[in-house]
C-alpha cells in the first residue's frame, strides 16, 4: 500500500506541475487523473520496496529531468536549424546502440526518452543482449561504441543510479 501511496503522490505532482495551477478545480481533476493511472500502472513498478523509499533516486530522478530538458532543447534548436537550412542537412539511419540497463523500467524510460527529443526515436529494444535500435535524423556516427557515447551515455549513468 505505501508503493501505491508514493505512486499516486508522484503522479498528482506530475499533474500540478504540468498544469501549473493550484485551482480547486485543477486538484479534484489531477486527485481523480492520478488516482486512475495509480491503479492502472502501479503494478508494472517491479522494482523492490528499497526503490520508493530512497530519497537520492528522487534527487536523481530531478536531475535527469534537468539533465533530459537541457537535451531536448538541444535537440529541439539543432533540428529546428535543420529544418530552417536550405540544404536542410540530414543523414538519416539507423544505428545499433549498447546499454547496460537491465530492468525493464530502466529500459522503457531511456527508450521513451530518446524518442522524445526531436531527432530520435527507438525503433527495437533487443534485453538479452543490451541493445537498443534508434532512428536517428542525422547520423554522426555508424559504430555502436561512438553512436551510444553520443545517444545513450549521458542518460544511462543517471538511469542506473535511479532504477538499478
């Protein structure tokens, strides 16, 4: 019950935040909006007891926003000059990366992130052997180790620190 409880907590911060409005009507509505996604996906946190009572994965878990914000408005300025070009200068493909993840919850959140910032997106996710494909805008760089040192380090060391 306490997993449950920092759960919904979590979600209704996440609903405040996004709505940036502490109105009685905004909080009935996230109270309802986090109650409902509570129970539909409190099941899918595998992680042992030990992952919502540390406090440092909450502040890990700040600075991976920060650290995912300060990336995607990267991306978000470097696809936009792309776009403004008038060669618009891409190489599109995709490429294999490594990741040391293990826990799928770790794996879906890199996932997700990475199709999140403009400019990739993760097309495969292959567990057993530490590998995620990405379609990627422009490819800087074909091998894996210099394509995941570019894509995937950064939020991976942060990752394991959360969820592993």
């Amino acid at each position: 019950m306490k997993k449950k409880t920092i759960i919904f907590i979590f979600y209704f911060l996440i609903w405040i935040f996004l709505n940036w409005s502490i109105a009685p009507e905004n909080i009935i509505v996230g109270i309802i909006i986090a109650a409902i996604v509570t129970m539909l996906t409190a099941d899918v946190y595998k992680q042992g007891s030990d992952f919502f009572t540390k406090p440092s994965r909450y502040l890990w878990f700040l600075y991976y926003l920060a650290v995912f914000a300060w990336e995607c408005l990267k991306a978000n300025l470097d696809s936009a000059y792309r776009v403004l070009h008038p060669d618009l200068p891409i190489k599109p493909g995709i490429v294999k990366v490594r990741t040391a993840l293990k826990t799928d919850t770790a794996l879906t959140i890199l996932a997700n992130t990475l199709s999140l910032k403009p400019g990739t997106m993760t097309v495969d996710i292959n567990k057993e052997k530490g590998l995620l494909y990405v379609h990627w805008a422009n490819v800087e760089c074909q091998d894996i180790d210099g394509a995941t040192k570019i894509i995937v380090e950064r939020f991976e060391k942060i990752l394991k620190r959360i969820f592993e």
